[in-house]
C-alpha cells in the first residue's frame, strides 16, 4: 500500500481517527503514485489502491458514530450520483483529498479552489442527508438544475468547511444549495466556505428556514453574471449568528443578500462584522415582519471608486 490511511497518515487531508477511511473515486480508473487502479464497489474501499467507485457504497459500509471518514478522490470529473445520496448514517466526515485544506490552514483561503467536486444528475435533491454529526471539508458543490444540492431535515451539529457551492447550471429559480426544513436540527455551521452564483436567476445558496442556533461565518456570497433574487433565505423557525461574511455582486445586481420572510422570534437573529457590497447594499438584510427579530453589529455597505469607502449598516430594508 502506497500510503498509510490512518493515524498521522502521510495523506495529509486524512483526520486521525479510530475509524475506518473510506475511498472513493469519480472515475472507473484513477491514479495513485503513478499507477493506475480500477475503481469499483466490490472493493473495500480502505486503502486509495481499492477505491470504491460511489459515495453512496462508501456510505453503505460505514459505520455511524464510531469516527468513520469517506475520502473523496481528486480529479477533473466530478464524483456524480445518478440517483439520490442517501446521507443516513450520523458521523461520518467527508474530506476532498486535496493539499489545499492543508496548506496554511490557519488563513482563510478561497475555498473555490476546491479540487474536488462533488455533483448529480439524479431529477431530485443530489444528497438527502438525514444524519447527525456529519461534516463536509474542502468540497465543491454543484447541483443539477431546478433540483437542490443538499435536503438536511434532522440533521444536527452538521458542519461545512472550507467547502463551496457552484450554482453555474441552466437559470432555474428552483436550483438552490443546502435546504433545511422540517425539524432540521440545531447547531449547523458554514465555515470559510464560498458560494458563488455564475448564472444569476438562481434560487438561495442556503435556505436555513428551519435551522436553530445557525452559524455561518467568514463565508463569501457572490453573484458573478446576472441577477440574484436571494442569495441566504430565512424562515419561520431560523435563529442563528451570521458573522464576517461578504456579500458580493461583480455582476447585474444582487437583490438580497439576506431576506427573513418568516422569521418569527424577537432577537432570533444576530448579523455582526458583515459586509455588503453596493449590490445588495442597503437591501444586504431585509424582509423582516420586525427590526426587533435582528439584531445588528458592525455590519458596512460599500460606496463605489471616490465614495466614503463604505457606511454602517444601521437598519434593516
């Protein structure tokens, strides 16, 4: 075996655990250390020279809660299911097996350079996840038009890192990123992650309807063609910290950056140290039935070439 896949393993984007390591490649035959290997899902998966051949099998052998890491191979094709990835078991860990997470991993990066894609063509939500304690690092996203990518309905103390979402199929107010609804679950988190709308007429990156105790946090929204009606939607049972985030539109408009139809509870909301760029601007939060559902920190809408160089957000459009 060419690489060690477990404890201070020499793959470096490998977490120490006591669970098994899981691999997983997007094509039929993939490389390691300059040989060439046949995925497939009669492997065992357990070592990159046995790789399974979809994230769905990977999931099938896992064991819940014990530490369990499926490790997503590099490649130019995306790691693609034809059917919905049924996401059931609580604690596993999804890594893009790619230096970048490991580089310099105390600075915030671009986590658009994601090497690692994870994709569908299934006509339905890519992944349904219903587990626990599942987390995401250095993945891009990409759902399939007018599907979402990711369904998370109970799923608590999941968390995205360094990851991204690449909203770039066919214009589609119905394609959207990750939607929780039902009893979706507390404690969820988007850190450092990217979400970047290529198309424009697209539905929300998130929509945390559903989510309590949210955080999301040193997380970039940008719209780079087009315009974006929504880039973060919240709802009726969405409480949460959205902090250190850029809201960004290098292209027709960013309408909202954030709309809270639906958001019900006094003080649910805190948005500290945000910063908006001329579009959305003032519009950066709005929708609520009442400014006493937000609270505001430090929050700063940008001016353009000779202006004041940006203004505090002080009110809620």
């Amino acid at each position: 075996m060419a690489f060690l896949t477990k404890y201070g393993t020499l793959w470096g984007d490998v977490p120490q655990t006591t669970g098994q390591v899981f691999w997983v490649s997007p094509t039929a035959s993939y490389t390691v250390d300059g040989r060439s290997y046949d995925a497939s899902d009669g492997n065992d998966g357990l070592s990159p020279e046995k790789a399974l051949r979809t994230i769905n099998r990977a999931i099938v052998l896992a064991t819940a809660s014990v530490g369990d890491v499926i490790m997503l191979m590099p490649s130019a094709t995306a790691h693609t299911d034809t059917v919905t990835v049924t996401l059931n078991k609580a604690g596993l860990t999804f890594v893009g097996a790619h230096p970048h997470t490991r580089i310099s991993p105390n600075v915030r990066g671009n986590a658009i350079g994601a090497k690692v894609n994870w994709g569908s063509t299934f006509a339905g939500a890519g992944i349904t996840n219903t587990a626990a304690d599942t987390t995401f690092v250095g993945i891009n996203f990409i759902p399939v038009t007018a599907q979402s990518m990711m369904t998370c309905i109970a799923t608590p103390r999941n968390t995205w890192i360094d990851c991204a979402l690449t909203m770039s199929a066919t214009a589609s107010t119905s394609t959207k990123g990750f939607v929780f609804s039902g009893a979706a679950g507390a404690y969820c988190s988007f850190i450092n992650c990217v979400f970047m709308n290529t198309i424009g007429a697209q539905g929300p990156a998130i929509d945390c309807t559903a989510a309590v105790n949210f955080l999301v946090d040193k997380c970039t929204f940008v719209v780079t063609t087009g315009s974006w009606a929504v880039a973060v939607q919240g709802g009726a049972a969405l409480t949460g910290i959205f902090r250190d985030n850029d809201w960004q539109c290098s292209g027709t408009a960013m309408t909202k950056g954030f709309s809270g139809t639906g958001v019900a509870a006094a003080k649910a909301l805190l948005f500290t140290r945000n910063y908006f760029g001329v579009s959305p601007g003032a519009a950066g939060i709005t929708d609520m039935a009442t400014t006493t559902f937000c609270e505001l920190d430090n929050n700063y809408v940008a001016t353009v070439g000779g202006g004041t160089g940006g203004t505090l957000n002080t009110t809620i459009s």
